[in-house]
C-alpha cells in the first residue's frame, strides 16, 4: 500500500502542482489534471462542484483523510490547503493511490 502522505510530499516537491480551491475548480473543468486532493473539511460546495466537473473531465479526485491544516503540512507550507492540484506527479506514485482504492473497493476489501 502505498503511503499517501509520502505521495503528496514528493508530487509538491518533483511535480507540478497548484493550490486553492479555484485553481482546482479550473482544473477540473478543463480537464489539464492529473488527480486534484481536497482536504476532509473541503466547503461542501466547493468539493461537490470540483467532483462534478472531476466526473466530466475524467480527472481523478481523492478526499485527503487530514485537515486543510494536515495537507498543509504535508506539502510542507505555512497556510493551509483545502484544494491541491496535481498537473505533472514528477517522481511521486500518487496514481497509484487511486488505482489502490479503486482495486479495494472492487474486491470488497479484500
């Protein structure tokens, strides 16, 4: 199983990535992400209208199990982070996070 924080950690450090909610908004509208992260206390608009328009756009998007503040420090910066956007996931495995989630959620757990 791959390690999620560590995941984030190396895309923000390798990849490319924007933060903000309305970055993440734009991205999944046109479609130019890789995967978008929302923290747990994500704005309910704001998450339900970044998974509608993820849907469309076939962009994957992950419900980060930590904070707005837990993201933060996982991508190691001073203000706090509702929304990551991931557009290059440089040397990071974090497809793979989704694809691991899917396969559970397939196989019952198991």
């Amino acid at each position: 199983m791959i390690d999620v924080d560590k995941a984030i950690a190396t895309a923000v450090k390798t990849g490319k990535v924007s933060f903000g909610a309305n970055m993440a908004l734009q991205n999944a509208k046109t479609g130019k992400a890789k995967m978008i992260v929302l923290a747990a206390n994500c704005p309910k608009d704001i998450k339900e209208q970044v998974e509608y328009y993820g849907k469309i756009s076939k962009v994957p998007i992950m419900t980060y199990k930590g904070t707005s503040m837990d993201l933060a420090a996982v991508c190691n910066k001073l203000f706090i982070i509702s929304a990551l956007t991931i557009r290059e996931t440089g040397d990071s495995e974090i497809l793979k996070v989704i694809e691991d989630r899917q396969l559970h959620e397939h196989t019952g757990g198991t």
